[in-house]
C-alpha cells in the first residue's frame, strides 16, 4: 500500500519578521498606552482641580463682596437701623423720626412693607400676631419710667435708688428707650400661658428674619442692662437680619462688630 507523503511545511523567514514585528508593534502600543492613559488622568483631574478652584474663588468672591457691602454700608435706607440706644448713647428729648400709622400705632416707614408681609405671612400659617406699640416720645418714655419706680417703691417698700436699679433693667428711662427710634414694635397673641413658649414666638423666631426683623432684647442681660423681653422686635433691614443670623450674633454684638471693622 502506497502512502501518500506530505512535504513538510516551511515558515519562511519573512514570515517570522513580520510575526516578529506585529508583536513588537503591538508592545509599543500597550506600553504607549500604559504610559499616555496616567498623563490622560492627570490631565484631566488638574482640568476639574482648576475649574473647581476657579468655581469657589467665584463663589468666595461673592460672599467676600457680600460681607463688604454689610460692613461698608449696613444700613441701605436708614442709618437709624444699626444705632444703639441706652444710658451710654441716649437720644435727645428733641428727636423724632419720621413716622406713620400702622394698625393703632405710629412706627418708621421703612418697615411698614415689610411688617405687613410678615403678619400676612403669619396669619396665613395660621398665627394671629399683631402689633400692640411702635414709637414711643421721649416724654411718654419719661411717663412710663417715673410710674414704674412710683409703684415699684410702693410695692417692695424700697428706696429711689434701689426701685431704679431694679425698674431699668425693663423700662428705660427717657432717651434710653429705642422705641423712640419708631423701628421697634410690640408683637402680641392671645395665647395660653406665655408668649415666649407660644406657637406664635416660636414661628417669629424662625421667620422674622426674612423680613429684616430681629428679637431685640434676647439674652437675659443685654447691651444697655435691659432684660430679656420676647415682645420687642426691632426692624434692620433684610441684609443686616440675614448676617446677624449668619454669624450667629445678635443685634449688640453684630452693630459692635460693624462698628469695628
């Protein structure tokens, strides 16, 4: 039986070369690779780092240009709004500001806008505050203060200067008052119990800001010696109401801040 032969097969030796070369051709290519795709990477994550720098020195600049503005010019309708008013920095029996009506009352016209939008958005989420005093005159202020010392005497049989010290701490005397100033008004509810654990204080704490109010008297002893009183709230504009919740300060230290700068 005859058998078929077969010629063995023959690589030749172009062959291998260009094996020889595809495979060195597709080395280069991975190790180019390995070496682009890091400085790709690093390329793009200083691209982001720099947009993202450029972002927040955008957004730094604004609050900066903010703070400025707060600080250069704090008071944009009134420079009433920020002064402070007690023993040390009393107004003259002369002064009054200017004045209008507002429910029963007499208080500055830069606040009236803003004070019938805040009870309209009180009594829409269903609080029923009103305004029970604005502007108080040196010599109703003077009134007040004498009859408060007359019946504190009468009351704790206590001398002049002892129903003094204990009288100021919640009724100025005449030209210490910042009623006078017509940018503070007396808040009020029918409630039970009191104010300051009310519905209605809890609401005025969270929102008068966003009308430029402030609780004027928060702390239990405040600038000027006066007590904490949770009626009295004083109108400071918008911008001032929102850094002095920013900064977490209240309407003394904020106006000493300023003041500083």
């Amino acid at each position: 039986m005859n058998r078929k032969k077969y010629k063995p097969y023959k690589v030749s030796r172009g062959s291998l070369e260009e094996q020889k070369l595809r495979e060195d051709n597709h080395m280069e290519t991975q190790r180019a690779l390995l070496f682009i795709l890091p400085v790709v990477m690093v390329a793009v994550l200083l691209v982001g780092l720099f947009f993202g720098y450029k972002s927040y020195e955008k957004a730094a600049e604004q609050v900066r240009e903010l703070e400025h503005a707060a600080a250069e010019e704090p008071t944009a309708h009134d420079p009433m709004f920020l002064l402070t008013v007690n023993s040390a920095r009393p107004l003259s029996e002369d002064y009054v500001p200017a004045l209008t009506a507002y429910e029963g009352v007499q208080v500055s016209p830069d606040m009236t806008d803003a004070l019938t939008r805040m009870l309209s958005a009180a009594h829409e989420a269903g609080y029923d505050i009103r305004v029970s005093e604005g502007y108080i005159s040196f010599e109703e202020q003077r009134k007040r203060y004498e009859k408060a010392v007359k019946d504190y005497r009468a009351a704790q049989k206590a001398s002049v200067v002892k129903a003094e010290a204990n009288v100021k701490r919640t009724t100025p005397r005449a030209g210490e008052s910042e009623q006078q100033t017509g940018l503070i008004v007396r808040l009020t509810a029918d409630v039970d119990g009191k104010f300051q654990d009310s519905r209605e204080y809890a609401w005025l704490i969270k929102n008068s800001g966003a009308y430029g109010f402030v609780l004027r008297y928060p702390d239990k002893e405040n600038t000027g010696g006066l007590s904490f009183s949770p009626y009295l709230f004083r109108y400071v504009g918008e911008e001032n109401a929102y850094f002095m919740t920013a900064y977490d300060m209240n309407f003394d230290a904020y106006a000493a801040y300023l003041a500083s700068q």
